[in-house]
C-alpha cells in the first residue's frame, strides 16, 4: 500500500506538470503564432500531449492495422483513456458529451484539442455539430466517434447509435472500425480501468496513477464499402468492432438498435 501511494502522489505531480507544460504549450506555440484555430495544429498538438501522458500513466499502447487518413473512425468506448491512446497513433479530433467540457483541467485541454462537443439531450444540436463535423474533414483531420453513446465495462460492445453518421451519408465520408481493448495485471480491468456507472473521475485518476503498468490494444478495421445509409453504416460499425474484439455481436443487439432508430427518428 506505501508503494502504492507513494507511486500515485508521484505520478500526480508529474501529471499536474505535464498539463501546465501542454497549456503553456498551446498558448506559446499555437495560440500566440496564430494557430490556435488551425483544426491541423490542434490535433498534432494533442497527439504529441497524449503521448507524454501516456507515458506517466505507463500505458503501453500496441496497435494492428492502419488508422484512417480521412473520413470517420468509429470506436468502441471504455474509458477516457480511450482519447489519449487513439490521439496519441494519430491525428484525430474527438466527438465529447458537452459536461466534459466543464471538468477541472480536462475539460480546458480538451477544448484546447479542438474537441467537438453535443448536448445529448438536444436532438437538434445534431445538425449544429455535423456542420463542424464538415469543417474538421475538410481540413484533413479524421473526427473520431463512440457510437455506443456511453463507456462501458468492455464485456460486450453497446448498440452504435446512427445519427452522427449521416454526414458521412451526406458527403461520403470512408467510415473505419476501430476496437480498444485493455489488460491490467493484478487488478481488473472493468474496475480499474473502465469509466463507466457511478464512477467519479478524481477517484477514478488516483487509482489508475497507482498502476505498474496498464497494455492497450487497438486494433483498426478496413472502411466500409461506399454506399450505406447511416443506419446501415451503424449495424455494419458494430458487427466489425466486435469481430475486431473476437466476440459475437449480443442477439438483443438488432432489437436494440431499432429502439435506438426509432428514438433518434
């Protein structure tokens, strides 16, 4: 338990420094040289800071297949380490539930990365959000989405919720799977590592500082053949991110889906 606690006070304060030196950072590097808006800028910039964070945290990262250069990537979500290991293999911007933008620290570097946010509980700010979508793919930058529309324990990969993909219908976008696995040694991973129910994140971030050592997998599918609505495109993203994480989508799962359809209309 000292060493425990020892090891988490220590990756604290190396933390707390890494996300002064990542603010510094885009206010001298990106915002007073003008850059601060450049969509480019803001997702090499948060590639660079996810890969120093990694590294404190000692998460390993290993990666199979290639990430996409353009269009949409769609990925299963476990936890909020979800964003720093995909950030930290590619340029990406990142589609986020509106509160993370109100959380201390995280929160103002997540908007420093360009990061898209959507109020769920406004339908309409769909529309709103896929005209940002547009300008982020126009500007080369692949946008990243969690379908499933909440993090999970990682068991089993949630129904894919459709409506952010009809601008990949609208302009057709290439739309790659994507699936993130983790392994934790001598803990468990839907505990310890998953950021899902009641979890709060302050106690959750202590924990996970307290680790030896966290593996993340990730391993990229290939685009989805041209053509597909985008409620054929979510039934297809599933079926591939679960084949990617070697289960079999869950039976309820196409009942599911057409309750989802149906609410979203």
């Amino acid at each position: 338990m000292p060493a425990r606690l020892l090891r988490a006070a220590y990756r604290l304060c190396c933390s707390l420094t890494l996300f002064l030196s990542a603010a510094l950072d885009f206010i001298f590097r990106l915002w007073l040289r003008g850059q601060a808006r450049s969509i480019p800028a803001r997702a090499q910039w948060l590639k660079f800071w996810s890969g120093q964070l990694l590294q404190i945290l000692r998460v390993e990262v290993r990666s199979e297949g290639r990430p996409p250069a353009k269009g949409i990537l769609a990925s299963n979500h476990l936890s909020y380490l979800d964003i720093l290991v995909l950030g930290s293999l590619h340029p990406l911007v990142f589609v986020s539930k509106s509160e993370v933008a109100s959380w201390p620290v995280v929160g103002r570097l997540t908007q420093c990365a360009g990061t898209l946010y959507i109020v769920r509980q406004h339908k309409a700010d769909v529309v709103r959000l896929g005209e940002e979508m547009v300008k982020v793919v126009n500007a080369g930058i692949v946008v990243t989405l969690f379908l499933e529309g909440t993090s999970s324990d990682g068991s089993t990969v949630l129904p894919f919720r459709s409506p952010l993909l009809a601008p990949a219908e609208t302009h057709h976008w290439p739309v790659t799977p994507a699936c993130i696995q983790y392994a934790l040694k001598g803990g468990s991973v839907a505990d310890e590592v998953c950021y899902w129910r009641d979890m709060t994140f302050a106690t959750h971030f202590l924990n996970l500082l307290s680790k030896k050592r966290i593996e993340a997998f990730v391993r990229f599918g290939e685009p989805l053949k041209a053509g597909l609505d985008r409620k054929e495109m979510a039934r297809e993203l599933h079926a591939e991110v679960c084949q990617l994480k070697g289960i079999r989508p869950d039976p309820t799962g196409a009942s599911e889906h057409a309750k989802l359809e149906s609410q979203a209309g």
